[in-house]
C-alpha cells in the first residue's frame, strides 16, 4: 500500500477515535403505569369495555412541530392495560375538524409514515433507549411496525403478529391495540421505556407523550418515557413455522402463454426466539415471487445506483448488518439470488441468527445460492458483532465472505471482507459513525481498503456535517456494492430550519442549505468529479408542501469518453457548469396531490432540460393512483440531440387492509424496455398470504435511441403462491 493511502486509511480511523465520548448524560422522564385489565377486553376500536373504565389517562400530548413544547392542538388520551396474554392500548384522537379531518392513504400494510395520520406506540422491553419496536396505526387501522436501533437504523421488514381496530367518533377517531407479550422482546419486568407519537396531517402538526426535538426521529428512545405497573410472564419459546407452495407458467414471445413453461415449487421458513435475546431464522429454497418490483431510474451520473432490497426475508434485521453508508457497504444483499439484471437466482437454503443484550448484539448469515449458466454454486457469510460503548455508543466488526465454487474443470474463488466500524452519541445532537475496511481476494488484485467518517450535529435549527469516503483502487467487496472505487470524497453539509418572524403566514420554515461533494482519485489524488448543491430559497408550507430554488455547479473531469444514455456520448476532456433548479410540491398527505421539479442549464458540452411531474389521487383510501413522469431532452451533447421518458403510473385497489389488488406499468425510452407486474395480496390469517403475480416484461426494440441493449422477445411470467404461518 503506497505512503498516501496508508495516510488515508489512519486518518479515517484517526478522526473516529477523536470523536469518542466517553457517555450520553440522562435525562428526567415521564412515567406511564399501566393497570391490570379488570375483565374482558373485545379489539374492536370502540373502548367501551367495562375494564377501559378502570384505566387512568396518561398526560396530555405536546408538539414537537411546528411550535415545540406548547400544548397540542388536536389532543390526544391514552389508557394502559394489560394481563397474561398481553398489553392494550387505547387511544383517542380529537381532530379539530372531526371525521373530515382525518388522511388516510389507501390500506397497505407499512402505510407511507408521512402521507397518513399516524397514532403509534414504541416500547423498548430493554431499558437502554437503544432499541424500539414500534406499532402504528392510521384511522382505518391500518397496521405499520418496525424495529429501530439507536433511533435511527429501522428495520421496516419485521411484521409482528398484534391486533388493532379503529373507529370513527363525533369528535374524530379511536385506536384499540392488543400487543401479545410472545410478539414483544424485553428482559424482565422492570426498567422498559415507553412512548407515543401522533401525527395529525390536516393541521401538519406532530406532538407526543415524551416529546423529542425535530432534529431527530420520532422512535429515537432517549427521549422516552418509563412504563412501570405491568407483570409480564417469563420470556417463554416463541416460534414461527411458515411453508409456501409456489407454481408458475411462463412464456417467451409475442403470444401469450403460446406452450407454456410451468413449475411448482414448495419451501418453508423456521423463526424460533431460543430466548427473549436470541433469534434463529432457517429456510429452504428461499422464493421472492412476492416481492415488489424495483423502480426504474434513468441515470445521468457517473457512478453506479443503488436498489434498495424488497425482499423480506434479508429485509429483517438488516440494520444490524449495516456498518454505515450504503454507497460502500461491505455486504449488499442484493448479491444473494439475484444476477446482474435483476433475475432471480435459485437460493438453495439459509440460515441467520441474532442476539442483542443490554452490552452487545452480533449475528451471522450463511446462504447457498445455485449455479447459473457456466458458473457453479456459490455460499455468502456473514458474521457481525457490536459491543455498545457507553450510554449511546458501539463499536462492532463484520466479516462478509463469498466463495464461488468453480466448475469441475475451473476454479474456486474466495473473496473475503473485514470490517472494524463506530457510532457514538456524546449528546442527544452530535453523532459520529464509521468504519474503516479491508478486502481480501484469492488470485490477483482484490486486496484493498475502504472506510468513511461521517460526523454531524442534529438540533432543532437544522444539521451540520462532515463526510469523508475513501476507497482503494483494489477495494473488492464482491458480497457488497461499491458506487465507484479509487476514489476520495469529501462532503460537508449545512442544513438549516429557521422559523422567522418576517415569514409570510402560509410559509412554516425557511430551510436553505448547501452540499458540497469532492472526488479525488484515492491513488493519485487528481480532482475528477465534483459538485456544490446550493439550496438558496426553499420553503415549508404550513400547508404541508414544499417550493424551492437551488443551483448546481459542477466540475468533470473525464480521460475517456463518457455515456449517461444510450445514444449520448460525451467526449473525454475538462468541463465546468451550473444547472438550476425549481420544484414545487403539494401537500403529500392531501387527497389529490403532486410535485413538479424542472431542471435545466448546460451539460457536459452541450445541454439538458431535465423535466419530473409526480401525482396522487386517493378516490377513497380502497382506490389509490399514482403516476410518474420524467422527460430528459439533450441539446447537442457529444454532438447529438435526443430526449428518454420514463413513465410510471401505479393503482392500488383495496378491499380492506388485508386484501388489495396492484398494478404499476414502467416505459422507459432510455433503455427501450417496458414492463408491468400485477399482484393480488390477501393476508387470510395473521400473517398467512395468498398471492397471484403476473409480470411483463418486453423491448421496444427502438433504434432511433441507437440503443447499447439488444431487444429481446416478450417474457411473461404467472404465479400463485401462498403460504401459511403457524405458531406453536
């Protein structure tokens, strides 16, 4: 490793240990006691139960936002039960325009958070404010649950089995919630935390029971309340056993289903708690037929993009696998049972376990994916540990391992990537987090260093931060993603919420801001790329939206030629450019709604106007659609003129929160393809899934865009697939 880039790699880790604190201070809270059910408890939504009576209400709700500390304006009560079987919850929402007030955007289950009205709970059975599971509900008892880690890494996947009913009231709405105490993960009776969060859209207005600042998530637990008054029974065996049956037909061609391919299949998924702390998941022959498309992009950078994972069963506790910033992450599950075009690969069988205690939490993953083509099956590792450091502090390491097992006549080839990474607290606002990465490969190259430093400082002004990245030229995390490599970036950012008194009445915040991105080559340390985003007008509305004004200079540098669409080649030489930006959105929570977004200005050698216009229209929260619309017109860039569309429209029709029917068309001219995907859900039991997929796939076969991808014919694929949860 050269002089510099051992200077790099000690100044990354050189910078994180400066940051160590040595400890978060605590901080007074509320105290929620719960009371023993005195009587049946029927979850229908109404509190008209005997045993509600003998429930006292909890303190009164306060805003977060927009006038932080002051008392709600839309109040919220809440009562606590619970007995053997588990905890109640009961909530009533006053809205101060009754039932017309409330925003609800369709019925899927893990509803958007910012587009509905929102009534939550979050209980850490831990005590430590570092860990969350949070069950939320809107007025049509939709249910969204999550897990979350140091208030900020959330593992959106987990669905845990709890029952929640609402009903609509003269006076706005009310929540019954029955959490079972098999479904909860705490150590004992004493020392858990607790709080409630409600979002009321229609006066865009956020409050809670332990209120937090709008620096920082609403699940962040250091700023929660205790629950005292429940007796919990012993953390018993809680074990999950789902099989699926899957078949399939698939054609290729012009005609439909003209001498179909069809097939079946079968598995099972195992999730046993050994103990309130440690979790063992097994399945065999893993099947995603359920899974949601990903969304087309038409990328214009230089650097590779990232597809967030829609998988479930790699979804749940991916957080304790992060170790930071997803654009190096030394393990990207997407590598497993996916090729390079996004087409399932078969996923023999794998197993994962994870344990978290009050001092640490560690897993480990072990996949064996089947050959494809000319290449023989593969096996993925992972192993995590995290020790926690203080009161808001952890230190942990990963190990991610690929062996790809060569053909009879060919070789095996075992890649190998270690990790040491950080995150401290020393306040509720300043936080630091990083890692520093080391990879080893079998035969030449693939033996190089990765690490970031990310310090930053949230409060209720805004943000301020620090970003430093470096990647090795010969950094190979081939179980992970990298967005480019040999490379330097340097990062600071400024975001601020000022609330003046000059504000016109329909504006809530000025929020300017200014990021600046720098891209040196790690080995030479010659500026390539670079970028400032200057956010010199943007404006919260009091009405939910958003406008702005921003600007974009940018400086690229190129050695060879350089293609952002098929069609549009841009030569290899210096260029220098600002492009600017006006966007406007409306409310996101309101019935009918949308955004527009209009970019222009030079590009490259010549220029692009950039044009995106999304809208929503919730006809009733059973019919929801959605349409997206991005147009790229280039001007004589590399000499030639051209213009892509990427069209995305999308209907959700629903009959209740557990059956819904969805489709979602994408026509992308960038890459002459078109495709759609069908998908009927019906959840017949808790956690129990009948699915039927149809997915479209075609090339438009357009020459015009003198496209780099060959056409290809028509796929079509039908799938019906169900699954049934049991739980011993």
């Amino acid at each position: 490793m050269s002089q510099r880039r051992r200077w790099c790699v000690l100044a990354l880790g050189g910078l994180g240990v400066t940051s160590l604190p040595s400890g978060a201070g605590g901080q007074d809270v509320p105290v929620a006691r719960a009371s023993r059910a005195r009587g049946p408890i029927e979850v229908d939504g109404r509190l008209d139960d005997d045993a509600w009576a003998g429930a006292g209400e909890l303190g009164a709700f306060v805003q977060v936002d927009p006038a932080a500390g002051e008392p709600s304006h839309a109040p919220t009560s809440v009562r606590l039960l619970w007995d053997d079987a588990g905890l109640y919850i009961g909530a009533e929402m006053t809205e101060l325009e009754a039932r017309t007030a409330t925003r609800v955007e369709g019925l899927r289950r893990d509803f958007t958070y910012g587009t509905s009205d929102v009534f939550g709970v979050l209980l850490d059975g831990f005590g430590d404010g570092r860990f969350a599971m949070a069950f939320m509900t809107n007025p049509d008892g939709v249910q969204r649950d999550l897990l979350i880690f140091d208030g900020r890494d959330a593992d959106e996947a987990w669905n845990g089995i709890w029952r929640v009913r609402t009903a609509r009231i003269q006076s706005g709405w009310t929540v019954e919630t029955f959490i079972p105490w098999k479904t909860l993960r705490y150590g004992g009776n004493a020392g858990w935390r607790v709080n409630f969060i409600r979002e009321t859209r229609a006066i865009q207005e956020t409050s809670g029971w332990s209120p937090w600042h709008r620096g920082v998530e609403p699940w962040d637990m250091a700023f929660a309340g205790r629950l005292e008054g429940i007796a919990p029974p012993p953390p018993g065996v809680n074990a999950q056993i789902q099989p699926y049956l899957a078949g399939r037909a698939e054609s290729i061609g012009s005609a439909p289903f003209r001498d179909p391919m069809s097939t079946g299949d079968a598995g099972i998924d195992l999730k046993w708690a050994m103990t309130p702390n440690t979790v063992l998941d097994l399945t065999w022959n893993m099947d995603f037929a359920q899974a949601e498309v990903d969304r087309q992009v038409v990328n214009l950078d230089r650097f590779s993009v990232f597809f967030p994972e829609r998988r479930t069963f790699f979804l749940e506790s991916a957080g304790l696998f992060h170790t930071g910033l997803n654009v190096i992450a030394p393990f990207y599950s997407r590598r497993i049972g996916l090729d390079s075009e996004g087409q399932p690969v078969p996923v023999t069988a794998g197993a994962r376990v994870t344990h978290r205690s009050t001092k640490s939490s560690g897993g480990a993953l072990l996949v064996r994916q089947e050959g494809v083509g000319s290449s023989d099956g593969t096996v993925f590792g992972v192993g995590r540990y995290v020790r926690n450091v203080g009161a808001r502090g952890r230190l942990g390491g990963l190990v991610a391992t690929r062996h790809d097992q060569g053909l009879p006549a060919g070789s095996s080839a075992l890649n190998t990537v270690g990790v040491v990474d950080w995150f401290f607290r020393p306040t509720t606002n300043l936080f630091t987090r990083g890692k520093v990465s080391r990879s080893f490969t079998e035969g030449n190259g693939g033996d190089g260093w990765a690490g970031h430093v990310w310090v930053g400082n949230t409060a209720p002004w805004g943000y301020v931060g620090w970003l430093q990245e470096y990647v090795d030229p010969q950094w190979e995390p081939r179980s992970g993603f990298v967005f480019t490599k040999d490379v330097i970036v340097t990062s600071p950012a400024l975001r601020l919420d000022l609330r003046p008194g000059w504000l016109p009445r329909w504006a809530r915040a000025y929020t300017p801001g200014l990021t600046l991105f720098l891209f040196n080559r790690a080995s030479t340390g010659d500026f390539f790329s670079g970028f400032v985003s200057i956010r010199p007008l943007t404006l919260r509305l009091e009405s939910g939206g958003e406008i702005g004004l921003s600007l974009r200079p940018e400086w690229q540098r190129f050695d060879g030629a350089f293609q952002p669409v098929p069609g549009i080649r841009v030569p290899a030489d210096d260029y220098r450019f600002t492009r600017w930006t006006l966007s406007a959105e409306h409310d996101p929570s309101a019935n009918v709604t949308g955004g527009v977004r209009y970019t222009t200005g030079p590009f490259y050698d010549g220029s692009l106007d950039k044009s995106e216009v999304s809208a929503k229209a919730v006809l009733s929260p059973h019919v929801v659609g959605f349409v997206s619309w991005e147009m790229n017109r280039f001007h004589d860039v590399g000499g030639s003129d051209g213009t892509t569309h990427l069209l995305t429209p999308e209907l959700r029709l629903a009959l209740n929160p557990r059956l819904e029917l969805s489709g979602i068309w994408q026509y992308n001219t960038a890459v002459d393809a078109s495709s759609v995907n069908v998908r009927v859900a019906w959840e017949f039991r808790p956690l129990s899934f009948l699915y039927v997929v149809y997915n479209d796939n075609a090339s438009l076969d357009n020459a015009s865009l003198d496209s780099a991808l060959a056409p290809f014919p028509a796929r079509r694929q039908l799938i019906v697939k169900g699954t049934w949860l049991w739980q011993p």
